[in-house]
C-alpha cells in the first residue's frame, strides 16, 4: 500500500514561484503531477520516471515547472514558476508503473493541495 501527501499549495500572486512537495510511504514507481481546476476534469501536469531520467510537461506548464524527485527520502516536487491566474487548482500527486500522462495509469494518489494565484 502507497500513501502520498502533498504540501505547499497556498495564496500567491501571479508571477510568483511556489514549490509541491508530495511525500510517500510505500514503493513508488512513475510519479505525476495532476490538477484539477473547479467545474474542470483532472489533467496532467508533469511526470517522473521512478529513476528521474525522463520528465515530461504539459505544454501549458513547459518552462515555468520542473518535476523533481529524491528517492532516497521518497519525494517528489514540483517548482512552479511564474505562475498565472490559470494555474489556479488543486494539484495531486499521484504514482504509477509506467511513465505516463495517462490518468488511469495511476493506482494511488494524494488528498490534493489548494493552489491559488491571483491577478
């Protein structure tokens, strides 16, 4: 059994940076990154293979968000960057075998963090 925990979602003003962090108990493999704004289906954010060699981007995040993780402590982070009114959501993170942006792939996820960024 995988338990994940996110933290570091809060209030920011657009432009500012704000760092996830998603802590893990269990055996981890891919990890992701999803959010989900309100009225909006869950999408994908960034992803992780489980020995970080391979990162992958939601286009509307490339550049301004990097997916980072530490298997040692067993987390994963996700930096984000000149953030926009749009990045407004709660972010979950999420772990699955294959390095994926696939939603289904992934078997366990995390409560979700608030992220807000106002204007």
């Amino acid at each position: 059994q995988v338990q994940l925990v996110e933290s570091g979602g809060r209030l920011v003003q657009a432009g500012m940076s704000l760092r996830l962090s998603c802590a893990a108990s269990g055996r981890t493999y891919a990890m992701g990154w999803f959010r989900q704004a309100p009225g909006k289906e869950r999408e994908f954010v960034a992803c992780i293979s489980r020995n970080g060699a391979i990162t992958d981007y939601a286009d509307s995040v490339r550049g301004r968000f990097t997916i980072s993780r530490d298997n040692v402590k067993n987390t994963v982070t996700l930096q984000m960057n000149s953030l926009k009114p749009e990045d407004t959501a709660v972010y979950y993170c999420a772990t699955a075998r294959p390095t994926t942006r696939a939603l289904e792939a992934y078997d366990y996820w995390g409560q979700g963090t608030q992220v807000t960024v106002s204007s």
